[in-house]
C-alpha cells in the first residue's frame, strides 16, 4: 500500500514516500506534496494535465516530477488532488487531476517554492515490513 509521512528538515520541510511499484511512490510523493501545501481531501478532479518528464536517473526523475506540478500550481493556478503515474527506465507520463485554487474552500498551508536534491533518493526497499520502494524529498519553503 502506498503512502507517505512529513518529516522536519533544519528550515525546510520533507516527505517519505513508499509504494509496493515505482509508479505509487512516485504518486504518493505528488500526494504527500499537496497535503503539505493545502487541504487536499478538499480538492476535486475537476480539470485535467498530462505531463511527460524524462531524466538521467531516478532522483531526477523524481525531482522533475514534483518540480513540474509546481510549475502547474503556478502557472496554471491549480491544485491537484488525483495523480495516475507510468515510470518507464527514467522517463514518467502522468495524468493528474485538480481544480482552480480557491483559498477559503483548500485551506492553503505552505507555500513550497520546489523540490531540493538534498537529500533526494527513490530506491528500492526489501528489508522493511513492506517490499517495495521509498522515496524522501525535501522542499524548499
């Protein structure tokens, strides 16, 4: 099962992300990143993207993944709620899902400005309880 926990970074804020295949911990990383950044259970699946990142290894994947959606969120003035993810070597396609951001229905918290590589990883984890692959990535606040 995937899903994803806040962990306190020295004046940034992170996440850990896991998922049972790459495709989830890649989506539970783009969840947990919302729910950082507003109420996300508030959100609908109004409006949707398709987005296409390619990089050299997995940690650039992820870092382009979550930088794109902000890129989203700004330019575009949405919040996404719904993420539906195929990561193929390093290259991702993506649609996700979202609605206009209305700050007194989503509860706006942080303001993430990106995604850092401090330390970024994505790798496989068979040791834990859950086989499968985690993710940590710090933003930058």
């Amino acid at each position: 099962m995937a899903g994803f926990r806040t962990i306190e970074h020295t004046a940034d804020i992170g996440i850990e992300a896991w998922g049972a295949a790459l495709d989830e911990v890649y989506e539970a990383a783009a969840l947990g990143m919302t729910y950082l950044m507003a109420d996300a259970e508030r959100i609908e699946p109004r409006v949707s993207r398709d987005i296409s990142v390619s990089a050299g290894d997995l940690e650039e994947l992820m870092f382009a993944w979550l930088n794109e959606l902000l890129f989203i969120i700004d330019a575009d003035g949405l919040l996404l709620c719904e993420f539906e993810v195929t990561v193929e070597d390093t290259s991702l396609e993506a649609v996700v899902r979202g609605e206009p951001i209305d700050p007194g229905k989503h509860g706006l918290k942080i303001d993430i400005k990106a995604a850092t590589y401090h330390d970024l990883t994505v790798e496989r984890d068979d040791t834990g309880e859950q086989e499968g692959w985690t993710a940590r990535i710090i933003f930058d606040v």
